[in-house]
C-alpha cells in the first residue's frame, strides 16, 4: 500500500526529473560511476531503519551496465523480553538509462534482477533461536544524480523490488519491498 507520505516523495521526485532536464546542452556522460551510501528498506509491515548499499556502473553513452549489493538491518525486542533481529542482503545487476540533457542534473531509471538472502535471530530465554531464506528479486527503480563537484555528485533513488518466494515453503508467492536510497557518486572518465 502506498502512503499518503510516500505518494508525496514520489511527486517530488517526479518534478525534480521533469524541471531537471529542461537544458538543451548535451552533457558528455562519465565511462564509470561508483556510488555508495544509505538505504531505508520497508517490507510488509516492517521497516529497516539502518541499511548501506554500493552500485558501480559501466556507461556506454546514456545506456549503462550497473551491479549493486546491499545490506538493511532491524532489531528490537518485546515485553516478554523476547529480543529479535533481522537482516537483508542483496546482490543484483541489470541495465541502467540516463537521460543526460542538463550537465548538472542527471535523471535515470534502472532495472536490477538478483538474489536477496533474509535472515531472522531470535533469542529466548538465552536459547538462540536463527533461520535464513534465499530469494530470487527483480528491482525496478528510478532516481536523479546532482553533480557537486569535479567528479563526485549526489544521488537519490526510489526503488520497488519483487522478491519471489516459494508457496510450496513459505505461503505466498512473492513480497513487496520499496527502498529508498541516499548517497555519494564518484564520475570516472
């Protein structure tokens, strides 16, 4: 379910993409991008509140190819002193589209494919108590690159993600994860 709050983030950035690229100076595009910095994961009725991820892209024109990992993490515990801790990890590649008409500004959609490893710890009584599943996800997402300086830029990106679960095992046939990302990108010629 999209919220009222995440509707809004989306109509920004939607008009940062759109007001963004009104230039018509072509930019010369960067060969190599390395990014890393912040995510924020939220997964059905669950949120990780401390993540990083790091991309690197190969760019040929405003076409690129772009792998990426990432790690997400969440904890608490209850009242019946019941302390719990989750963690995600990602490893995916796939295809990523600049459209480069501001030299400042850069908007672009990606679509990533790849694994997702999702692991639980839940500690009892001192009894430790863990399990860990291997899913297959398919990341549809889109951003926009502010160039700071000579060779580095700011970048944010919203992303949907696809994680194929197995009925058979886990009583469903997929989840839904949005993740939001927020970092620092070196521009390699």
């Amino acid at each position: 379910m999209i919220t009222p709050r995440f509707s809004a983030v989306l109509a920004a950035l939607g008009a940062v993409l759109v007001l963004g690229t009104t230039s018509p100076a072509a930019a010369q595009p960067p060969t190599y991008e390395l990014s890393a910095g912040y995510q924020f994961t939220h997964i059905t009725d669950q949120s990780f509140p401390i993540g990083f991820a790091v991309d690197a892209a190969r760019n040929w024109g405003n076409l690129g190819l772009v792998a990426e990992g990432g790690w997400a993490f969440d904890s608490g515990s209850d009242e019946f002193d019941v302390d719990e801790s989750f963690t995600l990890w990602h490893l995916a590649a796939g295809a990523r589209v600049s459209g480069r008409q501001n030299p400042r500004v850069t908007p672009f959609g990606q679509i990533l494919a790849g694994w997702l490893q999702a692991r639980a710890n839940v500690e009892v009584a001192g009894i430790d108590i863990s399990d860990s599943t291997n899913h297959f996800m398919f990341q549809p997402g889109g951003g926009v690159s502010f160039q700071a300086g000579d060779g580095w830029s700011i970048v944010g990106s919203i992303d949907y993600r696809r994680v194929f679960i197995d009925e058979d095992d886990d009583d469903g046939s997929g989840e839904n994860q949005f993740r939001i990302f927020f970092g620092a990108r070196m521009l390699l010629d």
